[in-house]
C-alpha cells in the first residue's frame, strides 16, 4: 500500500511502491555516502578477521588459556559467519536487506563490546560467535548497492565494497601490534564497536529500504544441516593441525560434514522453500564463479600467515628476519593499498569488457606473486613485491567475482548467491590457513607453502575460465527460477538522493 493512500485517498497509477520511498524523516543518501556507510560496514568486519591474529598469544596467556583454545578466538569467528551468511542473505531478499542490514551491524557493536569486556576465554569466545553472524554484511551490501544504485554504478560499487576484503585483512594485521602494544588487547574489540555503532546510526538514517522481496519463505530443516555441516567441516580444518589430519578426530568429523552435506542437499531438492536455491547453483557462471572464490581465498589468507610468519621468524634459524610484529604486519600495507585501488577499477572494466578475464587475469597474477617467494624469499624485496601482486590480483579478482553472481542470478536470489559466494572464499581461507600451518615449521615448509599458494591461484585462473561471457549487472534481471510465475516489469525508480528517474532496465 502507497503511504499516500493511507489518509483514505487511492494510489494513483504509476506510484511507486511503498518500500522503495525513504520513511518521512529519513532523507536519502547519495550515492558516495551509501557506499561509504556499506563499505565501513563491510570493511570492519574483514579487519576483524586479521586483527585477533597477532594477539591470541597475549589474549591466551592474560585469561589463562591454552594455545588450542585461544584460537577458537579466530575459529568461532568464522564459523559463525559461515553459517550466518547464506542464511541472512536470503532472509534479506524476503524481508528486506536495509532490516537485515541493521541487525547485522548491531550485533557485530554487541559482540565488540562482549569480547571486549570479557572476564574469561569462554565469554571472549562467545563475544567472537556474535560478531561472526555479522558476515552476511557482504552478501547484503551488495544486494543493497544493485537495488539502490544506478544500473552504471553497480559495477564499481560492488568493486569498492570487494576490495575491501583485501583492505580489511591487511589494516588488521598492521593495526593489531600498536594498537596491543599502547593500549592493550581488548582495544582490538572497543575501536571497532564504537566505529560500527557511528555506522548503524548513519545506516538507519540515510539508508532506504529495498524495494524488492523475494517469494516464500525459509523451511527450518536446510539452515540446521547446513549449520551441522560447515560445523564439521570448519572445526575439523582448524583442529587437524593440532589434533594431526589423519587423527580419529579429525577424520570422523570430516566424515560427518560430508554425510551432513549430502543430506542438505537432498533436503534443499525437495524443499517447498530452500534456504538456496540448487537450480541457481547448478548455473555453470554460479558454480564455476564459486569455485574460483573457493581458491582465491585459500590464497589470500595463506598469504596472510606465510608472510608475517617468516618475517618474524628468528635470524637464528638461518630463513627468518626477526622483525616484530608490527614491522611483519606493515608488509601487507601494500596488498591493502592495492586492493582497495584496483577493486573499483575492476567494477568499472567488467561493464566494458565483462568479469571473466578479470577473474582469470587477477588470479594469474595472485600466482605469479605467491610464486616469487617460492623460488627465492631471502630478501625483503621478494615479499613486498609479493604483497603489491596479491593486492593488484586480489583487487581484480574479488570485485569481478562479486560482479559475475549479480550478473548471472535473478534480483530475489541476489543475497543468497552473493552469500554463497562469500562462503566459499571464507572456507577457501580456512582450508589455506588450516593446510599453511602445517608447513611452517622449517624453510622449506614456507617454500612449500608458497608453491601452495601459487597453485591455488593458478586453480582459481583455470576455474574462472569456465564462467561465461558477460557484461555488465543487467543480465541479473533474468526470470527468477524459484518462481513459476511471469514477473511483472519493475517500476521506474523515484527521483532522490540516490538514484535519477530511469526507464526499467532491459530484461
């Protein structure tokens, strides 16, 4: 119902509806300033992957905790988001994104404020889990950028917002050893919560809402066995170099996420409203496009932990540098920097030449970079070079893979696509972190790491090839598959702060 119509008075034909009008009193953001809300948004919860990392030693030793279970710091922050982000993708596109948005960043200040606090490694850990379920910000920016944007814009926009993975990562891990070293670990939770609180205000102010809902609704078995499977999955990675990968432990929970995973499957086929639609999976642009996130993201968090670990290894063992921490993480300063300049302009080229050669080309040079190191890492020169690849790979190839799902999947399945897409890179980083670890232990374990790095990359080239032809966002207007009826042709979008008035885009 129009909010026009609500003194008594009918629509008038051509009225926009009423989700796609800003609420009276909350005034359109521009375009710069919505994507600067969703881009810090977006780009604290990448920081908090990295930030803890340096600091789990000291946040252990202050809260009395053993090594193995101060790194469910780092592993229930990921689970969560695992789990968190297909599901609140979809529950964005039937409920609306800017909602789900809200939440999202709410309990991302929320769980900041509880691992800040925290008295004891077990409520730490839970403050960690809360933050984690904000890792559908990614799937739900994007959404909110196609849905909000002038179609031109889109491209560059979801660009800015990818590279802000790459961004995010490296500003952790550079961040992590002053912020330790002059104010103390649990800064590490407070100067994010206070930043994302100042982004959910501005959030619920400027941001309108969605205009688009998908259809149906969400069956409650699919979230519980996708929830059991990545469970499985993403503790038997993080525990097998402790527990060791051939141990009984390990091997009966990978068995576990494998028969989990089967019967997700087959209860999402049979579902009269899946959690993700399999039949937009099956897409070969969706599959292939997911596949190469997978190996890029087993790069790009290897190269998180191979780089600062050799540079903080001890001269004395005749490979390392002995640098501190803080010296170690301003070595990833250059892949963030580049990352955050060459994601909007791989936005920008995929609507002229379309997301695959992106894709590949950033890859090929992901590779060609962990490969430098892996010939010969005895100079500084080796690794910085490295980490200025990793950035240019990264910046092209997160913002083309981003751009290839909203190409290729209908405006309803948007959120969950993109979701399942940042799933993918997620379990690609923990599998590379997981299987990384296990090598750095002599030398030539981090040539050995490198290589892996490298051939991940190279994965990610070859997959990206398999991704079809394409240009530009206006292929997402495709019929949505999950719909069997004929779908009414969208509206003009109204006149405001963010968009100008424009003709429907072509189907």
């Amino acid at each position: 119902m129009n909010p026009a119509s609500a003194g008594g008075s009918s629509p008038l034909p051509g009225d926009p509806p009423a989700e796609a009008t800003p609420p009276p009193g909350r005034p359109g953001a521009s375009p710069v300033l919505l994507l600067t809300l969703l881009a810090l948004g977006a780009g604290n919860f990448s920081v908090l992957q990295s930030l803890v990392n340096p600091a789990l030693g000291t946040m252990g030793a202050e809260l009395g905790a053993d090594p193995s279970t101060s790194s469910w710091v780092l592993t229930g922050y990921l689970l969560a988001a695992a789990v968190a982000t297909p599901l609140a993708g979809r529950l964005g596109d039937l409920y609306g994104r800017r909602n789900l948005l809200l939440g999202v960043l709410f309990l991302l200040a929320v769980g900041g404020v509880v691992a800040a606090s925290a008295p004891t490694m077990g409520v730490l850990i839970a403050g960690r889990l809360v933050q984690g379920a904000a890792g559908a910000l990614y799937p739900l920016s994007f959404g909110i950028v196609r849905d909000q944007l002038p179609p031109e814009r889109v491209a560059s926009g979801i660009g800015l917002l990818s590279g802000t993975l790459g961004v995010g990562g490296g500003i952790g891990i550079v961040a992590a050893g002053p912020v330790v070293e002059v104010l103390g670990w649990r800064w590490l939770f407070w100067i994010p919560a206070l930043l994302t609180l100042v982004v959910l205000v501005g959030a619920w102010y400027w941001l309108p809402d969605s205009s688009s809902r998908a259809p149906g609704g969400i069956s409650p078995l699919p979230p519980v066995l996708l929830t059991g499977w990545l469970t499985a999955l993403l503790l038997g990675l993080s525990k097998a170099g402790v527990w060791g990968w051939t141990s009984a432990r390990v091997l009966s929970l990978l068995a576990g996420a494998v028969v989990l995973a089967a019967a997700w499957l087959v209860s999402e086929s049979r579902s009269p409203h899946p959690l993700v639609d399999l039949r937009v999976l099956r897409r070969r642009a969706v599959w292939a496009t997911d596949l190469a996130a997978l190996a890029i993201g087993f790069a790009l968090f290897g190269s998180f932990l191979l780089i600062p670990q050799l540079l903080t290894v001890p001269r004395s063992g005749g490979y390392g540098f002995g640098a501190s921490v803080t010296v170690a993480g301003l070595f990833l300063l250059p892949s963030a920097l580049m990352s955050l300049i060459f994601g909007p302009v791989s936005g920008r080229l995929s609507t002229r030449y379309g997301t695959r050669g992106l894709i590949t080309g950033g890859a090929l040079v992901v590779a060609a970079s962990m490969a430098l190191p892996a010939l010969d890492h005895s100079g500084y020169w080796q690794l910085l070079v490295c980490s200025t690849g990793l950035g240019i790979g990264m910046g092209l190839a997160f913002a083309a893979l981003a751009n290839a799902v909203v190409e290729h999947v209908p405006p309803s399945q948007i959120g969950v696509a993109t979701g399942v897409n940042t799933l993918a890179r997620s379990l690609g980083g923990s599998l590379g972190t997981a299987l990384v670890a296990t090598s750095l232990v002599s030398d030539s374990g981090f040539t050995r790491g490198f290589w892996i790095c490298a051939l991940a990359g190279l994965v990610s080239a070859v997959t990206g090839l398999c991704i079809p032809r394409g240009r530009g966002p206006a292929r997402c207007e495709a019929p949505d598959p999950a719909s069997s009826a004929p779908q009414p042709p969208r509206p003009p979008r109204p006149a405001s702060g963010l968009t100008t008035p424009a003709s429907p885009r072509p189907r």
